[in-house]
C-alpha cells in the first residue's frame, strides 16, 4: 500500500512541483492534513528571511509521538517499528513492534518526569545505537522536552561546550557503547565533562556494555532502577503534552566556519510533515518495506531518517548499532539477507571502504530483497556510484543521491526512486516545496539559457527550514541569511543543467567533509593551538581516497626537538581530546611560516593547492609578506 501524498509518476512530479510552488500554503496543508493534530492551525506560513523568522502551520498544536507511535497502534500495532541489529552478530536481534514502542517511550517519559525533566527542559542524550536512544529521543519529546543528541564520536570537551550552549540540567547516556572491537566509555566520558558543568542535576544511565562506571550519588541514576520506580506506579500512561507546531522540538549542533559548533533548532509540526513526505517519496516506501538506514543517529540523517520520518511514515526502521567492517566487510550484506531489506540508505564513504575490500565480503550473498539504494553526506563519485549499482543493487535498483543539510531537516534535492529520473553523481531535481537557485558572488541569480554553475540558495522556506541558533539568533542570520539577502544560503556550490539537475561540488566555505562528518576548519586549528607548544596552524582539506576530504594541518611548532612523528601523535590526541577522534588530521607539515597577506590574512587557497598537489597554478603569491615561505611550504610537502 502507499500514502495519499506518494508520486508515482515523472508527469505527477512535475505537476506537484509546479502546485508546490504556485501554491505552497496550499500544498503544504494539503500534506499536513494527513497528520494527527491536535489543533488545526490557523495560517499555512508566516515568513520574511531577513530576521529570519520563519512559521508553518500557525496556531496547530501536536505531539509528533501521537503521530509516530499512537496513530499507528490500531491497525499497525504488531508491526516492527524498530529492527535492531547489534553491534556482535552472535548476540541476538531485536524487533520491536509499534505497541512495544509506545509502551516504552510512555515508560521512559515517565521516568523523565520523575527526575524533573519539564516541557521546554534540554537533554542531552549520549548514548550508542541502541533502541533505547530511539525510545529517550521520543520520550523527551512526548514532554515537550527539547532533545539534543550528541555523537559518540565526540570528546568530553565538545561534549561540555554543548551542555552549556545548551544549558542543558539532565543527561541521558549508556555506561558504554560497543563499536566494532571497540568499547567506547561513554559514562566515563561524560563524567569527565560534567567537571565543567556543576549545572547538570541528573545523568539517566543505561546498562549496555557492562564497563565498570562511577555514579555519582545524587546526581546519577540507572535506567533500568528508574523503569521499576514508574512500574510500580501502576498508571503506564504519559498523555502527550500539546506542543506548539513552532515550539522546539530538537537542538543539534554542527559546525560552521567559525571556530564554535552551533545549535540547529528544528520545530515540531514542520519539521514531522516534511521529514515524513521526503521519506514516503524519495525512497517510494510501501508498507512492509524493511528499511535500512546506516547513518548514526547522532547526525541528522538518523534524527529525520532512521528515528522521526519512518516513525511517522509507520514503517520499520532497521537500526545497527556496529560499523560496516567488522567483524568483516561483509557486515552490511550480511543485515540485508538476513532482514530481507528492501531499502538501504547509506554513505559514499561507507561504500568507497567497502569498494576497498573488492568483491569477495559481497560473494555468496543474495541481496534479491533490495529495491531502493540511498546515498547522503556528500558527492558521491561516479566510481562508487557504479559500484554501488553494479555489485549491490544488481543494475536493477534506483539510487538516490540525496543533498541536504542539518539546517534543512530533509532532503532537499533528490531523484525519487524509480519515479524521477537518476543519473550518476547527480542529486537531480529538487522535492516539491523547494525551491533551489544558483548564485554569482555578488548575488545576482543565474538564470540565463545553458549549463550554470554557481553557489546554492534556496529562496522560499519550506517546513523544516532551520528556526534559529540556540541562544544567538543573529548568529543564525549572517550565516544563512544574510550572504544573499533574502535567500537561504547553504554554503554549497553546485552545477545545473538545461533540464534543471543539480550537481553538487562540495562546500564553497571552510567546513570539510570527512567521511560525511561536517568539520570547520578553525575548529580543528583552535583545537591544534591548544597543544602547548603550537605556535600557530592552518588546516586545510584535500581529496582522500575514502574520506572524501582528509585533513592537512600546517604547524608551526615552537621548539621542535625529538622525533617529528611522536610530535604529530601527540597533536593528533590533542585534537582527540578536544573536539574528538573524527577531526584527528590525516596528515601534519611542519612549517616555518605561513602564507599571509600583508594584512595577516591567511592565503588558504594557496595552502589548499599544495595540499591537493595542485603545484603548477598557485596564482599570484608576489602579495605575500613573505613570498619565500611558499617555496620551504612546497619541498616540505606530505
Ligand atoms: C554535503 C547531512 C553532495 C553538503 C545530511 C552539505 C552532499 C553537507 C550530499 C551537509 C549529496 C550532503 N551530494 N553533497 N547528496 N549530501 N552533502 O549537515 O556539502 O551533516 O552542505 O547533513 O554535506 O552535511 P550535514
């Protein structure tokens, strides 16, 4: 069966786009209508960008749980919500039905109220991918509790600075996390942030890995004695709260070009519509479909992928707690065969890895089940793309190279499965609602006859469109808003064809992508320059074979004595320490100096050329302070 709102045709699409855009508000309700609300709201859109200050669904009051778990209980309650594939393929499985979850989330919003968590509260959840970071996450919003997850991969450093940019009193976290061989101390870490944060009144902690952990009296308390407390209550019911369609529903930090992460804010009723009608119609699913997503749900993709749009949608969300190489590279095939998964959503740099193993881990596996193929994060190159093709989906499935954004919510420009056309390397043409424009450098759209390449706007909001940055509204304008006046600009560049297909060519501002993990680069200098004897650095991106982006950090290290590779260990575990393992650079060059203009300005355009190998056409480097610098930069090349 499909949804009311599910294209099945190219000629629909391209009448729905045009509605989509004639008549938005008019669209928009129309899609929202088959939402469970518990007001109606008043007016489809309030919106001007130069605030920015962006409404959908005006006056409509909802809780996206009822329409994640309640509406689906009556006809739909013995079908799996959740598949979870754990992280060792010898411990057992577990599905979990729509019924079940309910149950649970209703328990843990309980268990959430009985320690002072209150509508409107932040918190920070830290946990590995268990269902029960599904359940915490559907609990604090079922009280209008504004969760903010953070990543596993992330230090007790960025986890501090998230708390208090948050100002978030109540964590949720697992004593551990299992990763592959690795067993991640996720309590312990988050007590060594909390030295930080005297703020935080209450840390929930979930028995995974059995690694021994210190609990704090007072402030730290296990799940499982919290779940018996509400039993023994004996009312198993949590009503909704009324939320507000503007009222915030999550945080999630990401970073920019500055130094500082900052807190995405998406809200509850545009962002469930769309987050619902991109999932249905980008990967076509029918219901029974088994879906699988390998994202993590600490990124956006596993918030509107894995957790709040198949929820919506009533379909099974398969989620795997392990990595796709252990305990060998046939991991994800072996998950496809054994679940019959109709739908995989995944990652290039997942797939250049597994590429690098050759075709052996996929020998000996059906893969018949598979329909849909789904790839996020970043430009997936034609190599992977044809592999990914070829060897998975058996030349018979369609792929979908999906753009999109924390700041968007959902994917934005997307061939729909099967029903739009898919070219390689391409994310093609945007969903309905969206409304895409290429922009010269001054701002001017580009719009003449002909290929175009240029920077990627979006000049009209849709429903999940990011409200704010938490706590500094203004930061929110000049990064997004403020570039082209009254446009959004996503601070990629992109080309689209005569036909309106997009490509996208990767980020025009100084954020990297590495294995389609987001990561400013002064993020990771301010993280280097905390090494004591850093003088100064500058870190650059450069193509990686399976990172996409590796990264290449430019030392100046005061007093370099001993061996140099010790040295580079050493500031590596210092960005660990900091910002966490994915930001730790590929490779490190010593320098003596860096190219500066002779107002101090660092010339990384000519940083990113050496570091790319791109010798020959350094442009003009007479305007350095000091010319020579380049040439020592050059011979001292990694
Ligand atoms: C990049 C991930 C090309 C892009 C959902 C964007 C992509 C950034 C694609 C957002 C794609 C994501 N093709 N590039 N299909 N998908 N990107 O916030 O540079 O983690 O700006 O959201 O990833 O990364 P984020």
């Amino acid at each position: 069966m499909s949804y009311p709102y599910q294209i099945k045709s190219f000629d629909q699409y391209q009448q729905v786009y045009r509605h989509s855009v004639e008549q938005p508000e008019q669209f928009w309700a129309g899609i929202a209508s088959h939402f469970t609300w518990k007001k109606k709201w008043d007016k489809v859109l309030d919106w001007n960008f130069e605030s920015p200050d962006v409404k959908w669904f005006v006056g409509g009051k909802l809780n996206i749980t009822e329409n994640a778990l309640d509406r689906h209980l009556q006809y739909n309650g013995h079908r799996p919500a959740i598949i979870w594939e754990p992280n060792d393929p010898d411990e057992h499985h577990r599905i979990i039905t729509y019924r079940d979850l309910h149950f649970k989330v209703v328990q843990f919003a309980n268990v959430l109220k009985n320690n002072g968590v209150k509508k409107g509260d932040r918190v920070v959840i830290y946990m590995g991918m268990v269902p029960e970071l599904a359940v915490a996450i559907l609990a604090c919003a079922r009280i209008g509790a504004v969760h903010s997850v953070i990543f596993g991969g992330f230090s007790a450093q960025s986890i501090a600075d998230r708390l208090q940019d948050a100002q978030a009193e109540y964590i949720v976290t697992c004593d551990g996390a299992f990763r592959g061989n690795k067993d991640i101390p996720l309590k312990g870490i988050i007590d060594d942030a909390l030295v930080q944060c005297r703020f935080v009144k209450r840390v929930i902690v979930l028995t995974r890995t059995r690694t021994p952990v210190s609990m704090i009296k007072g402030r730290d308390v296990w799940w499982e004695d919290e779940i018996k407390k509400v039993e023994t209550m004996g009312n198993p019911d949590c009503p909704a709260e009324e939320m507000d369609a503007e009222d915030p529903l999550f945080i999630l930090y990401t970073s920019g070009s500055t130094g500082k992460p900052k807190g995405v804010v998406h809200t509850c009723g545009g962002y469930m519509v769309y987050t619902t009608y991109s999932f249905v119609n980008v990967f076509q699913y029918e219901q029974e479909d088994i879906y699988f997503c390998t994202a993590d749900v600490g990124w956006i993709t596993g918030h509107s992928y894995i957790v709040y749009g198949p929820l919506c949608a009533g379909a099974t969300t398969l989620m795997f707690e392990g990595v796709p190489t252990w305990p060998d590279a046939g991991r994800f095939w072996d998950i496809v065969d054994k679940y019959r998964v109709n739908i995989l959503y995944t990652a290039p740099t997942a797939i250049r890895s597994l590429m690098s193993f050759g075709l052996g881990p996929v020998h000996g596996h059906d893969l018949s089940s598979l329909k849909v193929l789904g790839s996020v994060g970043e430009p997936i190159n034609e190599e992977a793309w044809q592999w990914f093709h070829e060897h998975i989906g058996k030349g018979k499935c369609p792929i979908v190279d999906t753009w999109w954004q924390t700041e968007t919510g959902g994917i934005m420009i997307s061939n729909l499965a099967g029903v739009t056309p898919a070219r390689p390397a391409h994310a093609t043409l945007p969903l309905p609602g969206i409304q895409p424009v290429l922009v010269d450098e001054q701002g001017n759209e580009l719009t003449h006859e002909g290929s175009l390449s240029g920077n990627l706007c979006i000049k009209f909001p849709w429903p999940s469109i990011i409200r704010t940055t938490y706590g500094d509204h203004e930061r929110c304008r000049t990064t997004y808003f403020a570039t082209y006046p009254g446009k959004y600009f996503t601070g990629d560049g992109a080309l689209c064809d005569e036909e309106g297909n997009y490509r996208i060519t990767g980020r025009v501002d100084d954020v990297l992508n590495v294995s389609g993990h987001r990561i400013g680069t002064a993020e990771v200098e301010n993280a280097i320059n905390m090494h004591g004897a850093v003088v100064e650095s500058a870190v650059v991106g450069f193509p990686h074979d399976i990172k996409g982006q590796g990264i290449y950090a430019y030392v100046i290290y005061g007093n370099m004595h001993g061996d140099e590779n010790l040295t580079r260990q050493d500031i590596s575990q210092t960005v660990s320490r900091i910002i966490g393992p994915i930001a730790k650079p590929d490779k490190i060059q010593f320098v003596t100096g860096l190219p500066k203009t002779r107002s101090g300005k660092i010339m990384r355009r000519i940083l990113r050329k050496i570091a790319e190998g791109e010798l020959s056409n350094l442009g003009d480097t007479t305007t350095l302070l000091d010319p020579g610098v380049v040439e020592e930069i050059i011979s001292g090349r990694l």
